[in-house]
C-alpha cells in the first residue's frame, strides 16, 4: 500500500482550500492591498522622482564621489558618468516597477489578467514611462525625452523576460513525482 492511497481525496481538497484561504494573495481587499500595494507605491516615488527631486542638478551629488574616487577624471568623463548613472537610474526605476506589476497580475483574481501578466505588465510599464516623461515636460528644471521613454521600457523588458524565463524553467522531477501520488 503506497502512502497516495492513504490519503483521500477529500483529505487532499481540504488541504489545498486551506492554503488557499491564509494565501496572501486572495481575493479581498487585503489580498489586493498585497498585491497592488507594492506597485501603487513604487508608482508614486517614480512620480515624485519625476518633479523636481531628482532633476540632473539634484543628482549631480554624486560628481565629488566620483571626482574623489578618480581625482584626475576629465570634465567629460565626469559628464558621462554622470549621465550613465542617470540613465541606468531610468533602466532599473522601470525593472522594478514592471517587476512588481508582474507580481500583481500574476496573482490576480481575475483569470483573464493572471492569463496575460507579461502583456499586461508591458504596456503598464510603457504607458506609465511616457505619462511620466509628459509629467517631466511641465516641470521647469526637467525635459521630456522619447529615448528616457525607451530606456524605460527597456528596463521592464529586461526585468519581465527574466521572470518569464524563470516562469518557464521545468519543474524538477523530484518535485513532479511529489505532486502525483498526492494527487493519487
């Protein structure tokens, strides 16, 4: 006698409503705070980041680091630190927002939106790089750039198809093995 057979298939149901009754992400207004929270938040501090607070004259802090790490650094090479930290700020800003607007829609309660995370995560993270740089073309200290928009949409490129791709990797077959003579 095998130990799938010990275990009815009243026992496995019950079991697995259980899990899914204290899972973070169920359907409530709390499962949903869990979900989007995250993703609100973050959308917000890209927000705030677009006004004033990080404009190039604010992140232009980081040159004396630089220029106290490499003391003979060139006025153009300093530029172009300086402009390479910032783009590299618009790339990795946007790997975390479609990061976290994965984790929401993958776990949604709608089917539908649980289908298609990646596309729907996609053009979430597009449209929001282009309604942030038309919010950067109405602050004074900021310019709109189509090019931020790209390295924006970059950035959840890279992070998306990363999550994709680990999405995607076979189970071990230890662990399918498990599975089965549960389901047994």
């Amino acid at each position: 006698m095998s130990y799938g057979n010990l275990v009815s298939s009243s026992m496995v149901e019950q079991e697995r409503l259980n899990r899914r009754a204290h899972h973070p992400y169920r359907s409530t207004w709390r499962g949903r705070l869990f979900r989007y929270g995250p993703l609100v938040l973050w959308a917000t501090l890209i927000f705030i980041g677009s006004g004033n607070v990080l404009s190039a004259e604010h992140t232009s802090i980081l040159l004396p680091l630089v220029k106290w790490l490499f003391p003979s650094i060139r006025p153009e090479s300093l530029a172009w630190v300086h402009l390479l930290v910032r783009k590299a700020g618009h790339l990795s800003e946007y790997a975390i927002l479609a990061t976290l607007a994965a984790r929401a829609f993958r776990h949604s309660s709608h089917q539908f939106i649980k289908l298609h995370w990646f596309e729907f995560s996609v053009l979430f993270a597009v449209v929001y790089a282009l309604s942030d740089e038309f919010h950067q073309s109405l602050v004074p200290s900021r310019t709109a750039s189509l090019y931020d928009s790209m390295i924006d949409s970059a950035g959840a490129l890279i992070a998306l198809s990363i999550i994709w791709l680990r999405h995607r990797r076979p189970q071990a077959p230890q662990a399918k093995g498990r599975k089965r003579s549960l389901e047994h």
